[in-house]
C-alpha cells in the first residue's frame, strides 16, 4: 500500500488532499476522517477483527491469520511468538471515499499505557466482545476507560457461529455489567456453525454471509416480531434525543429514515447510546455494517469541541481541528524499530504539516525532514498530513510519547497523559558483566515505548530496579531485553529503603588526637544531639574553645556521620547537631581532625538518643468493584494500613485510599488481582518516613546487619 498527499489539490475551504489508499483514488479531507481505537478482552478477536476489516475495504487482497503469523497489526516477533497483540499498531482503510485510521490495541492489562495514550486522540471505539465467552474483567475496564473519556463506542460481539451462544443471554449480561445505554442495533441469524448473518434493526433488512461476502435479503418471517421489538426500542431511543421527536413519537408518528439516523448519532456521540452489533471476525459476517456505521455516526474531526491547550508563557488557549488554524500535534505513542529507529505517532490536531516545516517541540525548533502514513510495520512516506489525521513521524530528537508539536509562530503545548505508576519492582542483574554497556541504552528505548516501566537505581542498597504493573509486566520486559536487546537478566527481591532517626537528646564527646612528632591531628569537640524536622547542624560555643574556622570541619563530619546509623546502618534524618563545646590545639589542630571528631561525637551519643527505625509510608489509591470492598479492607488491615478514604466512582466502583508501609505492599499487585478477580488496580506513590513497630524493629536490623 502507498499513499501520497499530493498538496497541488488542496482545496481552498476544506484542504482537500489527493489520497491514493490501497491503490483507490480519492479527495479527502478533516470531515471524512474517521480515528477508531479496536479493544477488548484478551482473545476477543480484535487483530481478526482488524484483518478483517482490511480485507472489506479492499486495503488488503487476502487476510492474513493470527495463527500463522501474517496479520498486518501484530507484525513484531514477540507478537508473533506470542499469538497476542503488545504494541500499538495503525492500519488506515479508504471506504467510500472516507480515510478510517483503524488503531489496534493489546487487550492485556500489562499493556495499559497503550490505551491510555490513545485514547486521548480518538474518538470513536469498537468494543469486541467473544460471544462464547461473554463480558470478562477486560472488557468492563476497557469500557469503564472510554465512558470517562467520553469517546463514542460501538460494542462488535464477536465469534457468533462458536458452540453454545446463547445471545440472548450475551445481551442481558452485557446491559447488566456495562449499562443500560447498550442497544443491539442487530439479531443474529441463525446458529452455532449455520450462524450466516443478522437483521439489522435500524433498517429493517437482513445481511446474509453467501460464502463470500455479506448480501442484503429481507428478514426471515419468523424474525420479523423480534426485529421489530428491537426497532421500536431504537425509535424510543431516538425520540429521547429531542423534543420534536418526542412529540411526534407519543403522537403515534412514524419517523424519517433520516430522522432516525441524525438521531442516533447524537445519542452515539452524547454516550446516551452505545449500539451493539453481531457478526463474525474470520467470517467477514457484520463488518461492512461496522464501516458504514464509522461513518454514520462517529463524529468528524471537527464536530469536536476545541481542544485545550496553553503556550509557552502557560496562558490556557483552545485549539479547533482545522486547516485553517496553526499547526499543531500530539504525540501519542513511541516505538522504537530495528531498522527505522525511533517512530512517533502523531494525532495533527489542527492546521497542516509538511515535509520540511520547522516544528517547535520541547523548548527548540526542529525540521520535519520525514513524514509517513504507518500500515502495520510498513512505512509509506507523505508529504503532507491534515488536521484530524494520524502520521509517523522520524528523525525527531529527544521528542516521545506525551509531546506536542506546533507552529513557531503559534507555540501550543497540550497536557500529556497521565500513564499508571508501577507498583511492584524487582531488582536485576546481569548475567554477563560484559552485556553492561547494553543495557542501559535497552532500557531507555524500552521506557520510551511502555510510560508505565520505571527503572531507577538506589544508590543505598546498589540495586538496579526494574518497575511495572505486576510481575508478567516485569517478566515481558526481561524476556524482551533477552530476544531483541540480547540481555540476560535474573531478579533478586527489591530490598526495602529504611532510615534510623532518634527520639531523645544526648550529648556526646569526640576526641581525635594523634601527636607522633611533627604535625599531627587534634580536634576535640562536645556536641548535643536531638530530634528535629530536618537535619541540621547549629553551634552554641563560647568563647574561643572551637575556632570558627573549624566549625564547617565540623558540620561536615557531623553530616557525614548521618549517611549510617549504628542500629542496622540505615541514613539518619531528623537530628539537629549542635556544637557546645572543644578544645584545639595551635599547631596540630586541623579540619580533618575536627571533621573526625564530629563523626566520633555523633557515635558516642547516637545510642544514648533512643535510636529508631524509620520506614517508609507509600499512599496507595485502589480501585475496585464495589463488591470487593470489604475483601480489600480487610486485606489492608492484615498490611498495617490506614484508611484515609473511600470514594464512591462510576459504574458500582470505588476508590480506596489507605497509607500502608512499603514493606506491606511488594507483592500487593498480584494479591489484588487474586481478590479482585483480576478487575482491580492501583497507584502508589511515596508519602513519608514513620516509626517502624518495635515488635519489628529487631527483625529488621537483623536482616539488614548481614548486608550492611
């Protein structure tokens, strides 16, 4: 597939551009763009549905199969061995002079990042569904994610000719789990393997699969009652969108075609409405309804409300998607490839861009020298992309998912997503030393790809930290750096980052004196130690026992002494040192042997100061269905945890927000799913350093002593 944006035809008022998709000819511009995100469940049928949808609008000769590796979205190696999607993936379609960026996405909970990011620049979405299966854990939180994004959705049921579908039953649990704005726009005909199409409800006429292709017929008779049960709820549905129309309904009116489908698509676009249709992916059965239907009831680009945005100075500012107004785009996602090397997918919120425009981006200005349309894993150069439009862009330095480019003249900057924070980390290490120089650069491309990886070394422990969303995020990331980074890595337990402190004040005396002929050490100093909000040193000396110019020899020992405690080794805080008292020597004493007695004063008092183990508070915010609740509370109790509150959200969650020690909550991830049957997640970040218990105090020293 090639596709060239020829500029010689842009149009005055629209910008209509030259398309040539899939070897068709068409003019298109920002109101026949389409931008739908496909998601689902793990194995609902997505990537087919995809290949599927290729193969309708003719973008593809022959569909490729998950099974044998040739479908256009799952194209890396790991997708291939793995059968599943991973990454990202956009494959456009030309159908009936309309472009439809169709963007494929994992369906697996580890690759959240993946959905989240594109979620902010679509606004259309396929929600696939198994039909043999029914509503799982995926689909709830996929369609949880598009109704607070306010995108408008489609619910495709997939696999109708499996065995044992009882679609009455999918629709009921369906309305029951996602809400009672789901309407079934179709009904299947008939069953299991002789499953060969459905009654489409809005225009009354049956869509038969012929072995080939999906032809229009008249309904069966004995279907007519049930089609027009379903039709009726739909004219209801409609009659709700207006008042007009409500008037006309109660006074036994019927409606226009085009009453109903102007109707439908406000009720679509408000979220009021999410239509349902059945088929089959691997039958081609419903997809052609599902192009029509983009088309009909997914808003233009620019039916959408400006978007917001500030400039430089940070000034707040509105964005219309136009050609007319200044450039600007929103990176959303990274990926990093073998031969191309780092590709960023960009939405063009408004205005054009060229090859050759200079863009501002991160604080400087850069020149666009490549631009392209991404099918797949395949790159077809462009020369110019449209507002509305999705493009791959090359050759970019230092830019990444979350940032905006813009004109110039016009500098825009739009406010990133915000990606989930990893919750558990594994500490790694090299199986070859010699593999070192690698694997930096390995995992600075791996973050560019996944937001939701963290990797951060404790100078403390010297552990190298590797975090993601729950230990198969983790175990991908090493089986990645193995395959495609040749990196082999093992994982030792993430050891926990303590601190010591003190409660009590006490003086202590430092000596250091070492006087054997020539210059020599002498420092002597007394010291006071208590507690205090911060580290801090202070001196209280009289007369002239301690020069002044020694007090920073001091105050440099005295810091130094905090960086280990005397119980387990641990980095003191919240001690304040004062200087009280010393003595000198006119020829021996130097800054050295202050410095040394500050430390040895520190060690003769920290004892006597009632010493205590810090540990650190993470707040954690835990999202679950609302009949897990007093599961998890109950879970938080056994983790010393404090209950800060409990939020009621949308859809029958709630939020929990509890302080738990960190110590508590390595493994937390993989417990919550156990509890939550996999339907819930959490934040976490740090809050403060708190007295660890005493009845756990010595446990601690003891494990960390060994290591120290």
């Amino acid at each position: 597939m090639k596709e060239e944006f020829n500029s010689s035809q842009k149009a005055d008022t629209l910008n209509t551009l030259e398309c040539n998709i899939g070897g068709i000819k068409t003019y298109m511009n920002t109101e026949n763009i389409r931008n739908v995100v496909i998601l689902g469940h793990q194995g609902s049928g997505k990537t087919s549905l995809v290949e599927s949808l290729a193969f309708v609008s003719k973008l593809i000769p022959q569909k490729g199969e998950v099974e044998k590796k040739t479908t256009l979205s799952d194209y890396t190696p790991d997708e291939q061995r793995r059968g599943t999607s991973i990454q990202t993936a956009i494959v456009p379609l030309n159908y009936n002079g309309y472009k439809i960026n169709v963007i494929d996405i994992p369906g697996n909970d580890d690759f959240i990042s993946e959905a989240i990011g594109v979620n902010g620049v679509v606004k259309g979405a396929v929600l696939v569904i198994d039909a043999s299966v029914g509503v799982q854990v995926g689909t709830v939180k996929h369609y949880k994610m598009l109704r607070r994004k306010g995108v408008p959705t489609f619910i495709f049921v997939n696999k109708m000719d499996k065995e044992d579908v009882d679609f009455e039953e999918v629709l009921m649990e369906i309305r029951d789990q996602l809400g009672k704005e789901v309407v079934s726009f179709c009904y299947p005909l008939g069953h299991e393997k002789s499953f060969d199409g459905f009654a489409n409800a809005v225009d009354l006429k049956a869509h038969i699969f012929n072995g080939k292709e999906c032809v229009e017929a008249e309904i069966y008779p004995d279907k007519r009652d049930k089609i027009l049960e379903l039709h009726n709820t739909i004219v209801e549905e409609v009659a709700k969108t207006d008042d007009a129309l409500l008037e006309k309904f109660f006074n036994g009116e019927d409606f226009t075609k085009e009453e109903i489908r102007s109707s439908l698509r406000v009720g679509v676009l408000s979220g009021e409405i999410t239509p349902l249709i059945v088929g089959s992916a691997l039958k081609n059965i419903g997809v052609q309804t599902l192009l029509n239907m983009f088309i009909s009831y997914l808003p233009k680009p620019n039916d959408l409300k400006p978007l917001e945005a500030h400039d430089e100075n940070g000034k707040e500012k509105v964005v219309p998607t136009s050609v007319d107004a200044p450039f600007s785009a929103y990176v959303f996602k990274t990926i990093v490839d073998p031969y191309a090397g780092t590709v960023n997918l960009a939405k063009v919120c408004s205005g054009v861009l060229h090859v050759g425009d200079e863009v501002y981006v991160n604080g400087g200005t850069q020149r666009v020298s490549m631009l392209y349309q991404m099918t797949g894993k395949k790159l077809d150069s462009v020369n110019e992309v449209i507002a509305g439009d999705i493009c791959a862009l090359t050759r970019l330095e230092k830019v990444c998912s979350g940032d905006t480019l813009s004109s110039p003249k016009s500098i825009t900057v739009f406010k990133p997503n915000k990606y989930p924070t990893a919750v558990i980390f594994k500490a790694i290490v090299l199986n070859n030393k010699n593999d070192e120089s690698k694997l930096g650069p390995a995992l600075a491309k791996m973050q560019l790809e996944d937001p939701a990886l963290e990797v951060k070394r404790n100078n403390e422990t010297k552990q190298l930290l590797l975090g993601g969303l729950s230990e198969s995020h983790i175990a991908y990331a090493l089986e990645k750096l193995k395959t495609l980074y040749k990196v082999e890595l093992t994982t030792e337990k993430m050891k926990i980052v303590y601190r010591e402190s003190i409660k009590g004040t006490a003086e202590g005396d430092g000596r250091y004196v070492k006087q054997s002929g020539g210059s020599g050490f002498y420092g002597v100093v007394k010291m006071r130690f208590e507690p205090a909000e911060e580290n801090v040193f202070a001196e209280e000396v009289f007369g002239g026992s301690v020069p002044k110019n020694y007090f920073p020899a001091v105050e440099k020992g005295f810091f130094e002494a905090l960086n280990s405690g005397l119980l387990a080794g641990f980095p003191v805080i919240g001690v304040k040192g004062v200087l009280i008292d010393g003595k000198y020597h006119p020829v021996d004493s130097n800054e050295q042997a202050f410095k040394m007695a500050g430390i040895l004063a520190f060690k003769d008092a920290y004892l006597k100061c009632r010493p205590i183990i810090l540990e650190p508070i993470m707040r954690v915010k835990i999202n679950v269905e609302s009949r897990f609740t007093g599961s998890i509370l109950s879970d938080l109790n056994t983790r010393r945890a404090r209950i800060q509150n409990i939020e009621e959200k949308e859809h029958g969650s709630q939020e929990i927000e509890a302080l738990v020690p960190e110590a508590e909550i390595i493994d937390y991830v993989t417990q919550l799913k156990s509890i939550t049957q996999a339907s819930g997640f959490f934040n976490r970040e740090f809050e403060a350093y708190e007295e660890l218990p005493e009845y756990l105090k010595d446990k601690v020293i003891a494990e960390n002593k060994i290591t120290q």
